[in-house]
C-alpha cells in the first residue's frame, strides 16, 4: 500500500488556459522538429558490438564470464558514450552513440563495449562517423582498476542549409580517457587523458570574435601540443566557449580531472561541446565522456542504486528527457552518512510541464562481517501541467534495503505517496493502491506506484506515471519520483 506523503508547502496552483497558448504551440513545433531529426537518426545509426568484438578479440575474451573474470575485494564502476545531442534543449534518444556502462562490480576482467556508424546523425548540419567506447575492470600485476575510453572517428558541423553556406567545423581523431585503479602497496590513484588528431575550421566571415582568430592562430601553428593549447585558451574564455559566427560554438564539456581518498580514486574526462545554432533549432552535441571509479571496502557487497526526478518519453519513442542530474551511491555505500540532492526549480520543454522542491536522498552501509543496509528516496514538492490546469503536491518515493550478514537475500521495503492532486482548480481523490489509475480526461491518466525487478537495481518504483497524448507530438509518457536500489554481492 502507498502511504499518504505530507505536502511541503510548496505547491503551486495551476495556470491554465494562461499559460500562454502561443508559447506552447512554438515548444510544440520546436519538439516537432525533434521526432523528425531523431526519425533520420534512427535510420543512420548502427550499433555493432559483435563487429567490435571481432575488430578486438581481446576485448571479446574479457567480456566474457569464463576465467578471466576474478572476484575482489574492491568495487569498480564505469560510465562512457560517444555522443550526447540535444535539440533545443531536449534529448535525442537514439543520438546518445555508444553508451557502455559498467555498473557496479566487484569483478575484474569485465568489460562493456558499445560501437555506432553514424553516417549521418539526421540532424542538419551535423555529421559523424565511427564512434566507440568501451569500459574494462582489470588487474595487472598487484594493481586493479577500471579504464573508460571513447574513440570518435570525426565529426563535421557546417554546410549548405536554405540555400547559403555557412561555416564548418571538421573533428578527426578524438579520445578519451579514464582511469582509476588501487596500486600494490594499498593506495589509490587516476590517470586521465584527452586528445584528438585534427581540428579545422573554415568559411568563416570577414569579421570574427578575437577568441575565435587566436584559435585559429593555435591551428594554423601546427603545435604538437595543439590540443592542450586548445584547452587553456577555451578555459580561459568566458563560459569556456568560443562562438563561430554563422554556425555556432565550440566549448569545453568539461576538463579532465580525478580524484583520490584513503580507500577511492575516481577519474573523468568530459572533452568537448559543440553547438550548431544555423538551423534556428540549437543542436548540442557533447562528445567523449569517460568516467571510472574504484571503491573500498565492500565486504557485503556493491550498491546498486539510482535516485531521479522525472523520466519523459515521447515522440514515439524516439524523443527522452531525464534523469534531472540523477543521483546514485558510490559501489561501498556512503558510511552511514546521508546524501542529499536538491533541484529547486525545473521547467520541462521550456514549461510544458514544471516542478518545484525535488529532492534526493541516499545512504549506504556496510560491516566487516558482511551485512549492509541503506535506502534511496527521492521527492517532487509540486508538480504542474498548465495545458492540463494540473498540479500534484508532495510525490514521494522510498525504497528501504537491509542484508544481513551471512547470506546474499536482500530485504527491500517500498513506500511511495502522493499529498494532493488538483485538476482545473478541484481536488481529487488520491490513489493508494499499486496500479490504481486516475482518469484525467481526454485520453490523459495517472497510475501510481509502478514497480520493476531487474538484476541491477533488485527493485524500483516510480510514485507514479503519467500518460499524456497531447502534451507533445506523438504523445508522451512521464514517470516521476524514481527510487531503486539493491545490494549485489557481485
């Protein structure tokens, strides 16, 4: 049964009709635009894990579950992809380009490996070519660990559109890399690195911004350490972005960094941003992420846990949006402390659908003799749908996690609860049964508290999901207040 969550205070009533019909209809288009260029992409992309393996037979033999893979005392945790597109300011699902994921684990010899062809990401002015990823745990000698890489083969931006040519960006060659591994003698340490081959730009206007002529100035030198010239100058500009006037920019994702501790060591390379603003629809693609950690002690086993806000599907499956800076616990848990995450205020497809109050919270422990608890919550202070005069107050979910010592059953107990719904101004009765649906008119429904099984999370709920045909084209589908955890011995 759900529990009846207290509101915070926070609620909001609804706009309605005033949500300015204008703005809606142009969010509308904009997200139109979306589900086409995702439709282009759908037919470009090809995924090839099983071409890779064989490009790398090694890598063929450490993904595999015979004797290379070997059971430690550590946990390792892996996250890589070639590319992320977002389309005025929404994901396009099938553009996020070889994502290997490398849970949490206590195994070495595990690898994720993940490939894509894109000929033509079926965006305009946008096209790439092989991208891959692959992320490994391993140890060699008396030191374990776990390497992200990303590989891009290149990328262009720029080229004829409406009939004028506009400026191009040419990428060749560009590489990330994360490590984060325990040495022999106990401690920890990182290893990052980024790099690409060639970087071009040209067709550019008579009058251009300095930031962008001293980058060229760097390419046109030719230096051997082009690349970390590359990356001082776009650190040291405002916004770690240079503009490219007729095309759009070129920025930082974010640098290269690691991080040590007594019993952890982490690494990131996030590489490059490139933005196409020509086609009057922002296109941003970030390009190379690689992120590794290692983690001690974890004598009952790794957390597996995921906490986040809102999840939305639509377009017929080809559009997503989610995760609202997704929250999870490092592999050994936090200590018995507890993480906290909070989102004051979110605007969903520039208003579409708004929350405010979201808040996650995480704690993970763990004993030496092997037992282990924790939980993972998150929470929706309020919720509202103007096209719909919609507003949900207080949306909660919880999921508690308990192992005992001794064995590998893991007890988990879900709570999930809804304070308050107001349609057009009225309130109605709020579900408090699993599955319960809540019919909101024209084609649209709520149903509260879906749960899911899987070998990752053991078990997570979501406090409700939403059904809304006309929210945006082809329709859409949010779920909201996602809680998950488990604790695996593997």
């Amino acid at each position: 049964m759900g529990t009846q969550a207290a509101a915070d205070g926070e609620g909001r009533s609804g706009s309605g009709k005033k949500a300015g019909h204008a703005v809606i209809t142009s969010l509308r288009r904009a997200v139109a635009t979306v589900t086409v260029c995702a439709a282009g992409l759908a037919g470009a992309l090809v995924t090839h894990p099983a071409a890779d393996a064989a490009r790398h037979p090694s890598r063929a033999h450490a993904a595999s579950s015979g004797p290379a893979l070997k059971k430690t005392d550590l946990g390792y945790k892996a996250t890589v992809y070639g590319t992320k597109v977002l389309l005025d300011g929404v994901e396009v699902r099938n553009a996020k380009t070889a994502f290997a994921q490398q849970r949490c684990t206590r195994y070495v010899g595990r690898e994720v490996t993940r490939g894509a062809d894109i000929t033509d990401l079926g965006i305009p002015l946008v096209a790439g070519g092989l991208t891959e990823s692959y992320s490994r745990t391993y140890q060699k000698g008396g030191v374990r660990g776990v390497r992200g890489v990303s590989t891009i083969g290149d990328l262009e931006l720029g080229g004829e559109f409406q009939g004028q040519q506009t400026p191009t960006l040419k990428l060749q060659g560009l590489t990330s890399v994360a490590d984060s591994f325990r040495k022999a003698d106990g401690t920890f340490g990182h290893d990052e690195s980024f790099g690409f081959e060639g970087l071009s730009i040209g067709n550019l206007p008579e009058q251009i911004p300095q930031e962008l002529q001293d980058l060229l100035d760097l390419i046109s030198q030719g230096s051997a350490d082009l690349v970390n010239q590359v990356i001082d100058l776009l650190s040291s500009v405002t916004g770690n972005t240079i503009d490219i006037p007729g095309l759009g920019s070129i920025g930082l994702a974010g640098v290269k960094s690691g991080r040590t501790t007594a019993h952890s060591a982490s690494s990131q390379t996030y590489a490059l941003r490139v933005t196409v603003t020509a086609t009057g629809h922002p296109t941003e693609i970030t390009l190379g992420r690689a992120h590794s950690a290692v983690y001690e002690p974890v004598p009952a086993g790794v957390f597996q846990s995921r906490a986040m806000g809102m999840a939305l599907l639509g377009g017929n499956d080809l559009v997503s949006l989610g995760g609202l800076e997704e929250q999870s616990l490092p592999c050994s848990g936090s200590n018995g402390k507890v993480q906290k995450h909070s989102i004051a205020d979110v605007r969903v497809l520039g208003g579409l659908v708004n929350m405010t109050g979201v808040q996650y919270a995480l704690m993970g422990d763990q004993t030496r003799a092997g037992a282990a608890r924790g939980f993972v919550s998150t929470t929706i202070g309020s919720l509202s749908v103007p096209s719909l005069n919609l507003v949900i107050d207080g949306i909660t979910s919880r999921v508690d996690l308990r192992k005992p010592a001794g064995t590998t059953k893991v007890e988990r107990t879900v709570r999930t609860g809804i304070a308050k719904i107001t349609l057009n101004g009225e309130e109605i009765a709020v579900p408090t049964k699993a599955g319960q649906v809540v019919d909101l008119g024209d084609g649209n429904f709520l149903k509260y508290r879906v749960l899911s099984r899987n070998n990752w999370t053991g078990v997570e709920t979501r406090a409700l999901t939403l059904t809304l045909p006309g929210l945006i084209p082809g329709g859409s589908v949010l779920d909201l207040a996602w809680a998950g955890g488990h604790i695996s011995p593997n």
